[in-house]
C-alpha cells in the first residue's frame, strides 16, 4: 500500500502524465499501474520528448515515410500507436472501475485551438482511428474550443478538456458537457461518456507570484494557484450537485470530473508535492509527471483538503485582487501562452521528423 493507493481513500484518481514507446513495451507503465497509476495523459511535448529522444520509432517511421506520408501524418500514426498500446494495457482499469478510469488521452493538433469545425472533425477522426472506449480526446479550452466540445460530448465521445486557467471558462466548460449530454438524453442515447476538465494549477503562481512581489504581498507568494483551483472544484460542485444534472445522473451519466494538471512545482523553494496535497478531494483527478510521483511516494501524507479549504480559498483569491492582481485576466493570458506553448514543441517536433524521414528516405 504507497501513498498513490490511498488517495483513493479519499475519492482521487492519480494518473500519470507521460507516455513513450519504451515505458509502454518496457513495462515501466505497467509498474506504474502496480501502484495505483488510473490513467495516462499525453501531450505534443511528451511526444516530442519520446519521438525525437529515442530511435525505438526509427523502424516504423521508416515504414510510413516509404509510404509517401509527410512530417505530420507520421506523427500521427506513431502517436496512434502508442495510445493504442496504452489503451491495451489500461483497459482492466477501465472495465474493473467501469468506465470511470483508465483512459489514454492524445490531443487534436495545437494548432486548431482556435478553429471549431475542424477541432471536430479532427476528434471524430482520432477517435475512429484509435478505436478504444477508453480513449479521451483532449480539446483545449479556448472560445472556440467550448462548442466543440458540446458537440463532441453529444456525438459519445469522451473528452479531456485541456489548457483550463479561467474559472468562467471552465464554467462554460461545465455547461457545455451537461449541454452535450442532454442533447444524447433528448434522442434517447445512454449517457455514458466520460469527461475530465483539466485545470492546470501551478502556471498560475508562476505568473502571478511576480506580481504579488512587486505589490507588496510577499505573504500571499505560493497561495493564489491552489486557492483558485479550489474555486473550481466549488463550481463543480455547483453545476453537478444541482437541479440541473439531477436528470442526467438518474440516467446513469457520471460528472465530468476536475483533473488538476501542472501540479510540478516550478518554484525550488516550495515542496515538490505541493499542489497535489493541496488538492486532495473526492471526485477528482491528479495527472503526474513521473518526478512528482517520485516525490509523492516518498513524502506524500494523503488527506482530504479540498472542501476544508474554501473559506481560505476565497480569503487568498480576494486579498489577491485587493493587491491589484487580476486572476481572471492572468487565466486568460495563460491561456494564450499555453497554447503557444504546445504549439512551439510541436511545430519543432515536425520538423525532426521532417529531418528523420529525409534522411531515411535518401
């Protein structure tokens, strides 16, 4: 029994956020389920990490080039196959906990975060293409991200909303799900699609820490990003312990469940396990690198923190205004730059396939 097989104790799934061919064939992945690990989160930049870090898909990629497929379209085959294969080896998760986990997600490109329409047709594709019920398609939270979402959600498929900052976006992110669902309710579909709304944490102190610095509030360094993140979970509870899912929930639809992601720490001076002790609360999910999973096993004191800590949490988030920091405005902003920074990683990532494959090809 570790400190990952306790947090169950108190309603929280650990997942692990990194993938590559090696740690799914070297049974490194396996180990980590072994320990309670539910689930496994990928995005452009771990794939870019596995893919140009290794020669494990120098053969495959070796394949698809004498194909014809350009830089992109290699990618996404590779990247398929190794959800695929991490899907394979989740799923006694997935059936032994019913569907509420042991899902893989892989990410619709960075660069339609701001393009509806073909955000859908992209998802509806990867979702064909991998062809695993315990797959989640994630769907950056953008403005143009919401509708598609509801759409998705509508057509059965199941969603890892990404990139959350904003706590009235992640409303909106809430409302869409529940709109999806209803939707499926009207024409008479089961309702069991499966939802995570990933609220990244720590990018927030990273960006409003300085600020707090500069107005004098020293005091508040380190307390505005779990304050804020326990915000959201009181929204959760609001849109899915009301009226409005009652209906839902009695026709078997589960909550989509608030995923707490960038829970590293980026300040050396503050604990490496402190964001995930912070957020410690039923219902929800915790993805980890494997560094802060390291760190968790050995120091972790799991305890149910979440529900106790609203009182504080609206205590920090409105001294945090009165010092002229805008939190909303800040979640924006890191919105626009998490984008860029996903973007980035895999404008590069292409491009060392695009290096591989003319090489391979001469």
């Amino acid at each position: 029994m570790t400190t990952l097989h306790k947090l169950a104790d108190f309603g929280q799934s650990p997942w692990l956020d990194f993938i590559s061919r090696s740690s799914i064939r070297g049974g490194q992945i396996a180990g980590m389920l072994d320990q309670d690990i539910l689930g496994v989160t990928s995005n452009p930049a771990i794939f870019a990490a596995a893919i140009t870090g290794s020669d494990d898909y120098d053969e495959d990629m070796k394949a698809l080039a004498a194909q014809g497929l350009d830089s992109e379209q290699i990618y996404d085959k590779l990247s398929q196959m190794d959800v695929q294969e991490a899907c394979d080896l989740l799923r006694p998760i997935y059936d032994r906990t019913e569907g509420v986990d042991g899902y893989v997600s892989l990410e619709v490109s960075p660069n339609l975060a701001n393009d509806t329409e073909t955000t859908i047709s992209e998802a509806r594709r990867l979702w064909k293409e991998v062809d695993r019920p315990n797959l989640m398609v994630k769907v950056p939270a953008t403005k143009e991200g919401i509708p598609a979402i509801r759409q998705l959600i509508a057509d059965g498929i199941n969603i890892n909303v990404t990139l959350l900052f904003s706590l009235e976006r992640y409303r909106m992110t809430a409302d869409a799900y529940i709109a999806g669902l209803e939707e499926r309710a009207a024409k008479g579909l089961d309702l069991k699609v499966a939802s995570v709304a990933s609220f990244f944490v720590s990018r927030i102190d990273s960006m409003v820490d300085p600020l707090l610095k500069d107005a004098g509030r020293a005091d508040l360094v380190g307390e505005a990003a779990t304050a804020w993140s326990i915000l959201s979970y009181k929204i959760w509870q609001e849109m899915f312990g009301g009226d409005r899912f009652a209906p839902l929930s009695a026709k078997g639809a589960r909550s989509q469940r608030v995923l707490w992601a960038s829970t590293s720490t980026k300040d050396p001076s503050f604990s490496p396990v402190k964001y995930v002790e912070a957020l410690i609360g039923p219902e929800t999910v915790n993805t980890l690198p494997l560094p802060t999973i390291e760190a968790y096993l050995e120091m972790g004191d799991p305890a149910d923190r979440v529900e106790a800590s609203f009182a504080n949490a609206e205590s920090v988030v409105s001294q945090t205004s009165a010092a002229g920091v805008d939190l909303e405005e800040c979640a924006l902003k890191l919105e626009d730059e998490g984008v860029a920074k996903f973007v980035e990683p895999y404008g590069k990532l292409l491009d060392s396939i695009e290096q591989k494959r003319s090489v391979i090809a001469g």
